[in-house]
C-alpha cells in the first residue's frame, strides 16, 4: 500500500486591486477525519464511513456475500462473476457446481426460507433460480427496476427482501412470478437479516439497528428491539437474538420481553476484518461471520460460540464491491469560487483507485480535479466534493483517512484566509 497526503482545498480569489498576492496564512477550515458523518451527505454516499477512530472511507462489502441453504448443507457465495457452490462431503465443505451461476456484476445471494429457491442480485436486477432432480439451479425468472441493490434476504414463505440504501423492499410471490409488495424507509441501509423462525427482519441502517416484526397483516417496528452501534458494519440474526459486526468485533444482543438487551457473553472475537454475516439453519443458534478470510461457521456450544474449520469456507466472502461514493454536504462560501485546490490523507494499492471532484453550484454540476494542483473551476458558492472509490480485486479496497476543505483569499499586497463556512 502507498500513502500519500493530498488535501480538498477550495481557494477563493478575491479580486480587489493590482498587484494581487496568494494567501500563504495557515490552513483553516472544514477538516474531516470522518469521526462522525456530520459533513457527509448520507442520501448520495454508497462508500461505507467507518466513525470508529481514526475514522476511515472505504468501498462497502458485498453485503450478503453468502447464503446457506436451509434444509440441505449447502452454501452459495458471490464471486467473480458469479456465484459459486459448496456442499458438505460428510467431513467438510467442498466445491458444489450445481449452485454455480454466471451473473456478472452479482452483489448478493438468497435462498427462500424453506430452501427451494435461490435469488440473487446485481444492483439494479434480481434473478431468481430453482433446482431440477440432480439438484442443478435452473433459471425461472427476473426482475428489474432498481436502483441500488446492496443485499439480499428470504422472507415469508418464496418471498425475498431486496434491500436499497433508502428502503427495504418485500418481493411477494402470488403463485407466478414475483412483485413488490411494500416497501419500509429508511436513512441508509447497508445490511439486513431475517429469521424464518421470528418472521422479522432486522435492518442496519447507518448505525442503527431497526426490527421489524411481522404482526400478521404487516410488518412493523419494534423500537425497543433495535439499537445503535458505532462503526456497525453488518447485523445477522440467531437464536439468541442477533450480532452486530464492528471491525472485528460481533457484539451479541439477546432478545428479551422488554427488547433488545446487550450481552458481552454473546460477544465473539474475530480473528480478521468483519464484513458482515449469514443466517445459519444448520444450528438454532448457529450463524456465519463473513469475514476478509472467507465465511467463518460460529458453532454454539452452549455458553459460547465456536469457529468449525469443517463448516467454514474459505475465501467465499465475496470481498468488497467494486464502486462506491463520498458526497459531501453543500458548504455555503462567503464569497465565489473560481479555483480549488485538493488535498486528503489516503491508502491505496496498485489495484485501487480514487478520484475526486469538486461542484460549485451545490452538486448540480461536476468538475474533475487533479490533486495538490490549483485547479480553475466555473464560479459558485455552494460547494461540496466527492470521491469515487474503486478495485479490481474485490479482497482489497482503497482507504480515505481525512479531507479538508479550505477558502483562500487574493487581496492587495496582503493575504488573508477566510472560513467557507
């Protein structure tokens, strides 16, 4: 990895009289080591910010990754194209082809709660599959119309969740193919989990966790059963209740009659990044860490969870995906901008890639912009920026530690450095 400092800096020219001079005074204004999301615009912003100290960017994993198929001890990962199959051989989990899919662009995998179907979705399609006598997946439909899919669940019955950034829709299947059926709000979705044996879905969104149970006409939240977790990168649930992944820490909630309580004895240490997690059939309290290593099996033991080597699969993580954005917030200048200037604190490897811009008119239009070079840009006074993230491997990401945002003035024979907000 190569790091370099590079810095997002917005120069104002103030022009007053002749001769003029570049501000040289210190460098102030919007400073962001995204320790909390306040100066980024959570609606348009796909990159996940991790808040945790030092509080990083980078690229979302592909929430989902893994699914393991109810009834039968077979799991289905996304890859490199496509998905790819494993089976239990009596002592261990080995390649199964029979869940092999090509599907380019795949970001997640489901299979139906009883273990008949199997879907999966790139980011604006789902495609659902079932299986023939030898167990061979067999197309049976698909369904477009989305927008920005970034996970994928099982619901009642052959119905499947489609999780969007801004909503959590329920696919309902009336007997011949599939529809939306509803859908809930939300501010940021990033991960969702459901349990066939609660009928409730469990959603991430930001650095919440929001339950919503099924009252027998319609799903609704229970407040008492969701919380907030700094950093939260994925939420899967069990018979306990559900976890929460946090860097390399699943913290452990159990499901009580008032709600959601916190429980360190169901807290479970992992030996590498977290990226998310699987629901697991194969055991009531049983589930799937996915990790950077692959899907990790926590096995119950009844005081605590243990990893199986036999059950875990590695390197079927699905990794990171292979895009996603940063959008500021609009900051009002105090006078027009005509130049900037970028600069930030960053990771990235020979396979990544970030690039940045920078709007004046309050992301109406875009001008790419060079870093540490003064950059001319059309006049405005409503500015933000945004950064592409981007790999092409998906077991690594590009990093963004901290970007700044400065205003520096031109006045006659003197300089002066003003705050753009």
């Amino acid at each position: 990895m190569c790091r370099a400092l590079l810095c997002l800096a917005l120069v104002v020219v103030l022009v007053v009289a002749m001769p003029r001079t570049l501000a040289q005074g210190s460098l102030i204004g919007v400073d962001d080591h995204f320790l909390s999301v306040s100066g980024v615009d959570q609606g348009a912003t796909t990159a996940f910010v991790d808040t945790a100290s030092p509080g990083l960017v980078y690229l979302p994993s592909s929430g989902g990754a893994v699914a393991l198929r109810p009834g039968t001890l077979q799991l289905a990962a996304v890859a490199s194209g496509g998905l790819k199959g494993y089976a239990w051989d009596g002592t261990r989990m080995v390649r199964d082809v029979r869940l092999d899919i090509s599907f380019p662009g795949v970001v997640a995998v489901a299979f139906s709660s009883d273990g008949g179907l199997m879907a999966a979705a790139t980011s604006s399609q789902v495609r659902f599959w079932g299986f023939d006598a030898s167990g061979y997946a067999r197309t049976l439909a698909a369904l477009g119309g989305f927008s920005r899919i970034v996970a994928l669940e099982p619901g009642r019955g052959w119905d499947f969740w489609v999780l969007e950034p801004s909503r959590a829709v329920c696919l309902g299947f009336d007997g011949v193919s599939w529809r939306p059926a509803f859908s809930l709000s939300l501010s940021r979705g990033l991960s969702m989990s459901w349990s066939a044996a609660r009928k409730s879905l469990v959603v991430l969104d930001g650095d919440r966790v929001r339950y919503f149970g099924f009252d027998g006409s319609r799903f609704v939240e229970v407040p008492g059963c969701g919380v907030s977790v700094s950093g939260a990168l994925g939420v899967v649930q069990h018979g306990h209740g559900y976890s929460v992944v946090a860097g390399r820490m699943a913290l452990g909630y159990a499901l009580t009659a008032s709600g959601a309580a916190r429980v360190p004895a169901l807290d479970l240490a992992l030996p590498e990044d977290g990226l998310g997690g699987a629901v697991s059939s194969w055991g009531e309290y049983d589930w799937v860490a996915v990790t950077s290593y692959g899907a990790r099996y926590a096995a119950w033991t009844g005081s605590s969870w243990l990893f199986d080597p036999a059950r875990t699969v590695v390197g079927a993580s699905g990794g990171y995906r292979d895009s996603a954005e940063l959008r500021s917030v609009v900051f009002p200048a105090s006078e027009p901008v005509s130049r900037v200037r970028l600069e930030a604190e960053y990771q990235v490897s020979a396979k990544t890639s970030l690039a940045f811009e920078v709007s004046t008119d309050g992301g109406v239009t875009w001008v790419p912009v060079p870093l540490a070079v003064n950059t001319d840009v059309p006049e405005g006074s409503l500015l933000c920026y945004r950064v592409f993230l981007a790999t092409a491997d998906s077991s690594v990401t590009p990093v963004l530690d901290r970007v700044r945002l400065l205003q520096i003035g031109y006045v006659q024979g003197r300089s002066r450095v003003k705050l753009i907000r």
